[in-house]
C-alpha cells in the first residue's frame, strides 16, 4: 500500500433563549466580546441576521466550507452522532492536542497494518492522483483478501444519497467467499466502554457494511464522482503511481481508467455478512477484552447517515449531546466554549 506524503444538571431552556445563547457565543468566539458585556442590541441584531441568512444555508453548510475537496469520512458520521456540537466546534475552532490515549490507539493501529502491509510514499501532484491512489490502494487490498482471506485499513469510496463518503475498514477477513468487517478499539482501561461509545462503534461499522453494500448494489457514480470534485478523467497519472498499480494487478495510465477498475472490483466484492465483529484491547499489554459480534442493521444505519447529512449539508443547526448523556460535556476539549456550559454566564447578561 503507497501512502500521500505530500452528569452535569442542566436547565431547559426555551428555543429564543438559546437563540440568545449562541448568538452570545458566536460573538465572543469571533473575538468581538467579553460574554459578560455584551450589548442586548448586539445580541438582536445578530439573531434576525442568522434568520435572514436561514434561506442561505445550504451554500455555506459545513459540508461545503470543510469537506468540499475531501468528501464525508466515516468518522465525521459517528462523531456528529456522539455530538453535533463538538464537531462543530472542532471544524471552527480547530483541533485539540491529542490525548496519549489518541496516540496509543493510532500506534496500535499502526503495528496492526504493518503485519499484512508494506507502506511507500509516493509524491500526490494532483487531486486526480489523491483520488486514483485510494483507489488503487482498495483493488490492492481486495486482491489480498482473496488470496490470504484477510486484509487491513482498506480505503474505499463510495456515496450517501448525493453526498460522497470514504472510510478506512480497520479489517475485513474473508471465509467460504463471505466477508466480516472488524473494528479494533484499544483501551486504557481493562473494561468495555459505556454503552453510547459501543454504539458508535456498532454505527462505524455498519457505515462501512452500508458503503459495501451501496457499492454492490450500484455502480459507482463515475460521472458524478468527476463533477463533483471537478477531476479531469484523462489526467495522466505519475509514472510511480502507474508502477504501482501494475503491481496491484491493473494496469492504468489515467485516472477514468483507475475509476473504470474501481468500478469493475467494486461490482466483484465478496458478498457480506449480517454479523460485524468489534473488538476491544488493553492498551497496556494489547490483551483481548472482549469481541462482541453484532448483526448488521440496514434501517437504523440508515437513518443516522440521513440525520448526519442534514447536519452537514446545513439543513438544520447542530444538536446537543441527549439529556441522558451529558456526562460526554465533561471529557469534551470544548466545554468551556459550548453554549450549553455558558448558560448561567449568559443569564448576566
């Protein structure tokens, strides 16, 4: 595989109220205000703002502002399903430091792919050679699941209704020409994880079996792959790149043929299971804690993508974490500026 190197209470508070929250809030995130001394006619002016703009959404939606050259990840489905409010937050404000939890996770990940793969760099010219890459790099792995029965961190692409969305499978084993997707969690603790956290990997999952399935069932969207990022279909890949993808057993000199390979592998892809297999680490001596299997469901799955891509696509304001689980609030790195903690602040005002 080549890689680019280039429980807190709460008070409920009315919709108008909260509109006066977050109008508070985006002030002083702009740096215009202390939050203590905000003008009242501030505060208006800016509510009938956001509601002059409400007609305008869409053109200035976070999918536009920060994944239009990227398309959705996986992740941004499940961590919008964990909490809409700190995604939102981590697209504007920026991403904290990582935790040595993040790290141990993301070097375990690590040790784990370098036993089935072999990375080189290659140099990225072009989005047209990002895209063909990837795409190269999922025919590459496909071929070592039919013949080892077993591959791992499989990029793949592949759309949500309108909306184009990659993942990176952690692993796929393959027997008697069925597929199993697998997610390793590590832990720094030798217990599961809350239920709301096994549920968002249970949602992880499912979104890549629902990819698979998609891709299975459809053809890939070439045309509309092409316009979308607006990718010229006869660039001429590198020379490095074109080596690699004789090596992966298709041959290509632009990036329509890799769409026409990807589309032809896409189509052949084993058929999957109902069953998804999520397993858990100690991070400390990698010792197994638990594997739980799941069975995939293709209705709920559904629904939360859809709910996702409203949010994303500005359809409607992002929402808190539920009531029930407000205790995330005290591990987010965003706490301190989300509306919902400035409450008794704003009240002041």
């Amino acid at each position: 595989m080549w890689k680019e190197r280039g429980e807190i209470p709460r008070e409920i508070v009315s919709d108008e109220e909260m509109s006066v929250i977050e109008a508070a809030f985006s002030l002083a995130l702009a740096g215009r205000h202390n939050m203590n001394s905000i003008p009242v006619g501030d505060i208006e002016d800016l509510i009938t703002l956001r509601k002059k703009k409400k007609v305008n959404e869409s053109s200035s939606s976070l999918l536009r502002r920060f994944k239009k050259r990227t398309g959705l990840f996986v992740t941004d489905i499940t961590s919008t399903e964990w909490c809409e409010k700190q995604k939102e937050l981590f697209l504007i404000c920026g991403n904290p430091k990582p935790s040595e939890a993040m790290k141990a996770c993301s070097a375990r990940h690590a040790l784990l792919e370098q036993q089935f793969i072999t990375k080189v760099e290659v140099l990225i010219r072009s989005p047209e050679e990002h895209w063909a890459l990837k795409m190269i790099n999922f025919i590459h792995g496909t071929n070592q699941l039919i013949l080892d029965g077993l591959t791992r961190e499989l990029p793949l692409i592949g759309f949500a209704e309108d909306v184009c969305m990659v993942g990176i499978i952690d692993e796929i084993r393959m027997k008697a020409r069925t597929i199993t997707l697998v997610e390793t969690k590590t832990r720094s603790q030798n217990n599961l994880p809350s239920e709301p956290q096994q549920r968002n990997g249970r949602l992880q999952l499912m979104c890549y079996m629902y990819l698979c399935d998609n891709l299975l069932a459809h053809p890939f969207p070439t045309q509309h792959f092409l316009q979308l990022f607006n990718l010229n279909p006869d660039y001429m890949l590198s020379q490095e790149i074109r080596e690699f993808a004789i090596q992966a057993g298709a041959p290509v000199q632009t990036l329509n043929d890799v769409l026409g390979k990807y589309q032809y592998v896409c189509s052949m892809l084993p058929e999957t299971q109902d069953q998804l297999l999520l397993r858990y680490e100690y991070q400390e001596d990698q010792s197994l804690i638990r594997e739980n299997q799941y069975l995939y469901d293709s209705d709920w799955v559904t629904d939360k993508i859809r709910s996702s891509l409203e949010f994303w696509k500005g359809e409607r304001e992002a929402n808190y974490a539920p009531e029930n689980e407000r205790w995330k609030c005290k591990h987010c790195k965003y706490a301190p500026r989300c509306p919902i903690n400035t409450i008794s602040t704003t009240v002041q005002i």
